[in-house]
C-alpha cells in the first residue's frame, strides 16, 4: 500500500507550504484598496437635544 508511505507526501507537503508562505504574503501585501479612507476634519458634530412630547 504506497500510500500510507508518508515520505513523498510529507515532502510534497513542506514544500507547496513553504511555495505558499513565500509567494503569497507579499502579493497580498502588496494589495492596496482603491478606496482608502482620508482623514477628514476632527471637527466635532454639534448635536442640539431633541425636545420629545412625552404625551
């Protein structure tokens, strides 16, 4: 039975992570959003109390 023989396996495994860990972190780093969100003013929104009819 020359699949429970974890000698290829093992090493096909190793090796596709360590392709995995090498090509794909900095391809998706490299990512940048065409949206990115600008600081804006930090002034302050001002908010006046709401008069409810409590009736």
């Amino acid at each position: 039975m020359p699949q429970l023989n974890p000698s290829p396996w093992f090493a096909i495994l190793v090796f596709s992570w360590l392709v995995f860990l090498t090509v794909l972190p900095p391809k998706v780093m490299a990512h940048t959003y065409p949206n990115d969100p600008s600081p804006q003013a930090s002034k302050k929104l001002e908010t006046g109390s709401w008069n409810w009819p409590w009736h």
